[in-house]
C-alpha cells in the first residue's frame, strides 16, 4: 500500500510517501500558513517523480486535522480531501497533536504535545508513546497554567507550545519536567504513517467529504458572527 500523509497545522509543513509503511520521501519547510499552499503540490509532485510514482498510484489520502493554524489545518484537509476525490481513494486524518507525540516513540513518560495556541492559550494533549502514541486525555485548548495543574509529571513536554512557556512549565513541575531535542519540537509527516496505516487497518477511512478540520476551538470570524446574532 503506498500512502500520502501531508501535515500543514503550523509553521513547519511536511509531506512523507510510505510504501508499505516504509517511509519512501519526505519534504519540510518553515513557511508562513500563505506560503504552504503555494508550496505544496509542486512539492508533491516532486516527490512523486523522485520516488518514480504517479498520483493515480497513491492508494491512501492522510493529514492531520488540527488543532494548529486555521489556515493551515484548511490547507491540508482542502488539498486531502481533492486528491482523495479526484483518485476515488479512501483518507484518515489524524490530531496534530497525536502526530506530535509520535516523535517520541517508546518514550519512557507520558509526552505532552503543546502547540502555541496564541491568546495566552496552548493546543495540548498527553499520551502514552509506545510503538504509537495512546491518548491518555483528550487534546484542548487552554491556558497553560490551567492545564499545568492537570498534569502531575514526570512528563516530557514538546512542541512550539512547551518552547514558549518552557520557563512556566520548568518553575510548576521543577524536575518533574522533562523537555524533548530541539530536532523533535515540529510535527512530521513521516512520524504519522504507522499511526495512519493502523487506522486503515482497523476500518477507520473516512470518504473525502467526511474528512473535516478539528479547530478545538472558534475562529475569530465565528466569534464575531455569534457576537452580531
């Protein structure tokens, strides 16, 4: 089975082809949310030619769905959802977060995903990472504060989020605190092929028009409309 899993929720964006989960390319780039559109089917198609495969080959559609960036949780699911269509071929989507976590893999703690979230607020979820990462809470949307008091470690914390208030989370857990490399802060698509490959074997695809964004939150432009009703 040969699989395309792209994730485009925040600032670094990636894509990753898999052949039997065997990850067979992977693309990255740090662009604003503007730019990853742009980028993202010429870079697509590269991989295609590079790994001698055509579209019409791509047997599974993947992405992560959020929390992240609106316009980047948009970006991927748009693009998931027409390839899928086009192909008459099955998608999953998957937690950012989740996809994060899959950067530590048989991780010794509990990992704890946090995305910056802005508003003082971080995307945040727990799991425990053994070959995949198991939901341990649902992800949120929260002050790091309110979800610090959650939490009762040791936990090793990754992601924009955990970097941004790194100094909050060392002062209220103290040594109970763990932080991951640096190298493994960002979500990566490859990381997320073994998660997506097991849902399918479970049954979990989704048609494209099934496949939708999970914000964990309102944009500001449905606050505004509620706030006029």
């Amino acid at each position: 089975m040969i699989t395309l899993c792209l994730d485009t929720t925040t600032g670094p964006s990636s894509v990753a082809i898999s052949r039997d989960g065997q990850v067979l390319a992977e693309s990255l780039l740090t662009a604003p949310a503007k730019r990853q559109s742009a980028w993202l089917l010429p870079e697509l198609e590269r991989l295609l030619t590079s790994c001698v495969l055509t579209i019409d080959q791509i047997d599974l559609f993947a992405c992560s769905i959020g929390p992240g960036s609106f316009t980047g949780v948009r970006t991927g699911v748009a693009t998931i959802q027409g390839l899928a269509l086009a192909g008459a071929k099955p998608c999953i989507g998957i937690s950012t977060l989740a996809l994060l976590a899959g950067n530590l893999p048989y991780a010794a703690h509990p990992v704890c995903p946090m995305l910056d979230a802005r508003k003082d607020e971080v995307y945040a979820g727990l799991y425990r990472c053994t070959d995949l990462p198991a939901p341990l809470m649902e992800d949120c949307a929260m002050t790091p504060a309110a979800l610090l008091k959650l939490l009762d470690g040791p936990i090793i914390f990754l992601g924009d989020g955990a970097q941004r208030y790194r100094n909050l989370i060392a002062e209220t857990l103290g040594s109970k605190a763990h932080f991951a490399p640096s190298a493994q802060m960002a979500p990566r698509a490859s990381h997320g092929i073994q998660l997506v490959e097991n849902l399918y074997h479970a049954g979990r695809t989704k048609q494209p028009e099934q496949l939708l964004p999970n914000y964990l939150r309102q944009s500001e432009a449905e606050l505004s409309r509620q706030q006029k009703i």
